[in-house]
C-alpha cells in the first residue's frame, strides 16, 4: 500500500516545518486555496495515519548539554533488548535503535562535558549487564537534526 501523501499534505507540512506552532488558519491564508477546517482535518489525518507528528525538542545545548556523542554497543547474545530497555531509561540517552551489521545497539547521548561523557561510558554503559564493548564517535558539528526530515519525492511502498 502506498504511502497517501499529496502536494497539499505537502505543503502543508512545509508551514509546519518552518513553524510547529502555525495555526490552522494562518497555514490556510498562506497556501490561498484551502480553508483553515480542511487544514485541520488533513493535520488530523497524517496524524492519526502515523504520517507526522507533532512534538517538541529540547535543544541540549542550550540546556547546558554542549557534548554530543554516537555510542555503537556489542553486547552479549540474547541480551540486546534488555541492554537496549536499560538504555532507554538513561537521562543522557535520546536515541537507542537496534542494528545490525558489525555492531547490535546505537544510541546517541548528551553529555555536560568531556569527563561527563567519559563517567558516562565507564560507570552507566559498562556496568549494564551484557555490554561487552562500545564505540563512541563525540559529534563535532550537527548539520540536520532528524526533526528537520522532510517527506522525501518519492515514497517507498508501504
């Protein structure tokens, strides 16, 4: 089944990419050639069809997170989901997705400082049962944040 996006849906969440918080009815003046209602039943439908959602992010910087890392983590096998369940419950962890290839878990992490992000990985990650090695890449400069993720041109099949 594929994906039931259009040029409005769109359009549409272009308004909303440059702003979350745009009113239904500003959305409806700006595009011309739609009412504020039909903006708000085409929002609640790529909503509740899981197409966007609508959320906030704290900017970690800007609360006093300025280091950020991806952590690759092998772990002993039968235990990836509880390594990864342990993760999630971390404050510093925003991101944990298994995967596969050479490495099992991917989490990306906030850290105050350098030493931050050291105890991190010594005295949370590896007193985790099951971790046995991790890998950490510290972010130097974040170009795209995933919450700037447009719908792609062409849409896979779903």
């Amino acid at each position: 089944m594929k994906a039931k996006i259009d040029d409005l849906d769109r359009e549409i969440f272009e308004c909303l990419r440059e702003d979350a918080r745009m009113h239904a009815s500003e959305i409806a003046r700006r595009l011309g050639h739609i009412t504020a209602r039909a903006v708000r039943n085409r929002l609640d439908r790529l909503v509740k069809e899981g197409f966007i959602a609508i959320t906030a992010g704290a900017v970690p910087e800007r609360l006093g997170f300025p280091i950020s890392a991806d952590i690759y983590i092998d772990v002993e096998p039968g235990k990836i989901e509880q390594v990864a369940q342990k993760l999630e419950e971390l404050d510093e962890v925003f991101y944990v997705a298994l995967t596969t290839g050479d490495t099992d878990i991917s989490a990306s992490v906030v850290a105050v400082s350098m030493g931050a992000l050291q105890d991190f990985i010594s005295k949370k990650m590896h007193t985790i049962p099951g971790v046995t090695k991790t890998k950490t890449y510290v972010l130097t400069k974040i170009l795209k944040q995933s919450c700037d993720w447009a719908f792609p041109e062409k849409l896979p099949k779903v």
